[in-house]
C-alpha cells in the first residue's frame, strides 16, 4: 500500500510540473542594411519586412536574410503582415501589398493612423484621431468605424470583442462584428498598455496600478500597484499576467486574482514591454543583450548578444511551428546596420534524408543505378522512425526494431552461398603465419 500511494503521488507531482523553456535559440544569419531602419521588422511566413529611414520599404526571406524585394515608400508607422499581405501606413493613406512582389493589392485613402495596425483573423484594424476603424483585410473594404478619439495605443482582440485604451482613461469594449459599443469604463491617469486573454481585460494606468477588467462587463475584478507606468506590450497566459514597468521591473502576477508570482530587476528600462513565447517571457530593451526569462519562476532563461553596438527598435518575436523565431534590428557607432535571425538550435533544419539532394565528400551509397539510399530502400531503413523535431518527442522514448527484412529483398544486392570447403592455406604458413 505504501509504494502504491507513493507511486500515485509521483505521477501527481510530475502531472504537475510546469512545461519546461523552449530549446536555446541561436543566430541563424545576419545580414549588413543600406542604413538605418525607421521601425522594428515584421515578420509573416517565409519573409520579414524593414521599413528603411531612407524612405524605402524593403522584403527579405526568412530563410537567409537575402533581400526580395525593395521599392521607394516612406513608412510612417509600425507596419502589420499576415499571410501573404503587408499593410502599410505612408503619407495619409494605407495599402495592403502582396508579400511575394511588394505589390499594391488595394488602398485605403485619407486614412492616417494614429497607432499601431492591428491584423485579427480575416480584420485589418485601423486607429485614426477620432475613430476605430475595422476592414476586412483581403479586399480593404470598410465594415464598420466607430468614433473614438485620443486612443494611440494598438487595440487588442479577444473572443469577438476587441478593446483599446485611451488617453483620457476609458477603456472600451466593441463588438468585433459590427463595432457596437459592449461597455466602457474608467481607470485614473489614462491607459498606458492594455491586454485581453480569455474574458480578462488588463489594464495599466496613469495612477500606476495594472487593473484587471471583465471583458463582458467591465467590471473591476482586481488591481495591483506595480509603482510605476507599464510600458509598452503585456503579456498573458494561462496562469499569468506579465508585464514590465519604466522603474525597470517585470512582474508575473496571477492572472486571476493579481497575486504577485514573482518579480525581476533589470538594467536597463524595458521600453517596449514583453513578449511570450515558448514559455520565455522576453523582455527587449536599448540593451544589445535581449534578456529572458522562463514564464514560470523568473529565473534567467538565457540572454541573446545581438550583432551591434545598439538597438532603438523593438524585435519581431514569433511563436511558429519550427519554435520561437526573433529578428531583430542593430546598430553600430559607425553606423552600420545589420538584421539577424534567432531560431532554435538545429531543430528547424531536420529534413528527411530523402528530401536531400546533395551532400559534401562521398556520395550516398547505392544500387546499380545511381541514387540515394533514401530514394531506393523507402521507410525499409531509412524512414523509421520519421524524423521530428526534439520538441515533439513524447516522453518516455521507446525505442523499437523495424520489421526483419531478409537481406535478398534488398534492390541490387546478389548473394551467392558460402562454399562449406575452407580455402586453402598458403604453403609455408602455420597457425601463426
């Protein structure tokens, strides 16, 4: 009875234990920019965009850094990308280009947006002086605005509400359908970020102290003073709330009943807030050393030395299939600018041997007919086990034989039998000869 409760109580303990990090990223490449970048890159599948502050607009591939495409265009705000579109706010219009040729897809004129693009789903959400503005992305066409002035931060979306803050301190809920006001409320001193996940609003205010909000009501549910402004992005998941303070604090706070999990000092001033992702709560700064910390405790999770000497933007943090992937912008005190790709160590480069078409040195062993061993023998050998990233791996491993395959059934192998008469020895040459 004893092993048996003790046995239960481990699997309790392990059913427990929180996620761990995602793998160390490494820099996959870095490639040298014209100059300068006027905001921080945006990234969409297989390309990364830069707006250049020589008034250029430029596309580059994931893969290599190499650059696409580049066309003239003076870019005034932080731009937004999903799928194959990119929007663009330039001058007092927005156009939508094709990611693939930098194309005009349709525009939308006398629109100056005041704050960041949002991209939700199939929505383009637009923040101009006065009003709210959603789109539908793939044509551009207006589907509802809804007055709402002196926002300047990027409204957020959860469920089928979306929400912003505003200076003057109200936060408003609108129905994402049609723009129709749910509810608004109040916080002291304006907001200064504002996040929604799961039926929770998280506010920060000018009286610096982060509200919680029911996001169907309004309602406060809770509040937590964190003595100073919250600056820039906050982050959430399913335990927590993370956000990051200009008295250079982040803070993990319960995200049900604000209870502080854990907090962490940092150098330098966090302006641009937090990122998630991979269980890393990333914290960007002017630091060339991007700080991380692992969601669940704190603790440092690591840090990424970026190639220069400064960084004035925020990074691209992106939680995708192959891992967390992070671009990021650099500078040098001579003025050279460079963009670099973080991604998992090795994970994303595993490939089927099959799918390999050269290899450095000796060529692959083979059948008659010259051709990869991965070609001819199948999943005989070769494709068992598929290869898979280590982070889909379920645990324990167990480790199985494939199926005995007589050796004759193997293309382009000719066995002869073994002649029972030994051969003869040379004259001269005993046992030990």
């Amino acid at each position: 009875m004893t092993l048996l409760v003790a046995a239960f109580a481990a699997q309790a303990i392990a059913g427990d234990r929180p996620p761990p990090p995602g793998l160390p990223l490494a820099q996959w490449w870095s490639e040298k920019l014209d100059g300068p970048v006027s905001s921080g890159p945006v990234s969409a599948g297989s390309r990364v965009y830069l707006a250049l502050s020589s008034a250029h607009l430029t596309a580059r591939g994931a893969a290599d850094g190499k650059e696409i495409w580049k066309q003239d265009r003076s870019v005034t705000l932080p731009m937004a990308a999903a799928g194959d579109l990119l929007f663009v706010a330039s001058g007092d219009a927005i156009d939508a280009l094709q990611g693939a040729t930098g194309k005009t897809v349709w525009t939308l004129p006398r629109a100056t947006p005041t704050a960041p693009m949002v991209v939700h789903a199939a929505w383009l959400i637009v923040t101009t002086e006065t009003d709210l503005i959603a789109l539908e992305a793939a044509t551009g066409k207006e589907v509802w605005r809804r007055a709402a002035g002196s926002v300047k931060l990027p409204p957020v979306v959860d469920g089928d509400q979306l929400y912003a803050g505003a200076q003057d301190g109200r936060v408003l809920a609108l129905s994402l359908k049609d723009g129709s006001v749910a509810w608004q409320e109040f916080v002291p001193g304006g907001v200064t970020a504002i996040a929604a996940y799961r039926g929770r609003v998280y506010a920060g205010a000018g009286d610096k102290i982060l509200y919680c909000l029911d996001a169907r009501k309004g309602e406060k549910k809770w509040s937590y003073s964190i003595g100073a402004y919250a600056a820039g992005r906050i982050a959430v998941d399913d335990k927590h709330v993370y956000v990051a303070a200009i008295n250079n604090i982040v803070r993990a706070l319960d995200r049900q009943n604000g209870n502080q999990r854990w907090q962490r000092a940092l150098r330098q001033r966090p302006l641009f807030g937090v990122y998630l992702a991979g269980h890393v709560v990333f914290v960007p700064s002017t630091s060339i050393d991007l700080a991380m910390m692992y969601d669940h405790d704190g603790l440092p999770s690591g840090s990424l030395s970026l190639p220069g000497d400064r960084t004035d933007l925020p990074p691209s943090i992106n939680e995708t299939p192959d891992g967390t992937v992070v671009y990021a912008v650099t500078g040098t005190l001579t003025n050279e600018w460079a963009l670099a790709k973080y991604a998992p160590a090795g994970e994303a480069r595993l490939i089927p041997i099959a799918q390999v078409e050269a290899m450095p040195g000796v060529p692959y062993l083979t059948d008659p007919a010259l051709s990869p061993i991965g070609n001819v023998l199948g999943t005989m050998i070769l494709g068992d086990p598929r290869l898979i990233p280590a982070g889909e791996i379920e645990w324990p491993v167990v480790l199985r034989d494939p199926p005995l395959i007589p050796l004759t059934a193997f293309p382009g192998v000719q066995l002869r039998p073994l002649s029972p008469v030994l051969p003869a020895r040379p004259a001269g040459r005993g046992p030990g000869g």
